[in-house]
C-alpha cells in the first residue's frame, strides 16, 4: 500500500498556502482546478499536483459535479487553513 508523502513543509511553502487560503475564504461555492489554477494565476498542472497532494491527505474532498469535478476544504482542511492564517497574520 502506497503512502501519502509527508506534507508538513509543503504546507508553508507558497503555492499550497494559496490554494488553502483561497479555499477558506471562498468556501461559498466548490471550485474546479480551471477556476483555481486561473484565480491564482499558477499553471494547471502545479494546482493538480498540489491538490492531489491535499487530496491524498484528506484536505480537500473531491466532488464530481456532471462532467467536472469540483474541490473543497474537509473540516480537517477548514482548520489547517485557520491555523496557517492564524500563523501568517502573526508575522506579517
């Protein structure tokens, strides 16, 4: 059985703290990988990466809504994000 690779530094890095954070503070709607990778203006196969990765590890669910597949935060998701907005506003 494959394990989810560890996820603890790349949660601090750029790219993922976005995508977390724009996912908090966005929580009215699922959103598809087009709409994400187009909001935070970063290429589409770096916002799969990083959701698969979040995926893997139960931060975001994956919803298939017709023929797309929409994204959003778990509450573990929900709070992981709460606490890296805590921490960023701490040493801004």
């Amino acid at each position: 059985m494959n394990r989810p690779k560890p996820l603890k530094t790349k949660l601090f890095y750029k790219q993922p703290a976005r995508i977390l954070l724009f996912l908090k503070n966005n929580t009215n709607k699922e959103w598809t990988i087009r709409e994400l990778y187009r909001e935070l203006d970063m290429t589409h196969s770096h916002c799969v990466n990083i959701i698969n990765q979040f995926k893997e590890h139960s931060i975001v669910t994956k919803l298939k809504n017709g023929v797309a597949f929409k994204y959003q935060l778990t509450p573990t998701g929900m709070q992981i994000a709460s606490n890296l907005q805590t921490i960023s506003n701490l040493i801004k």
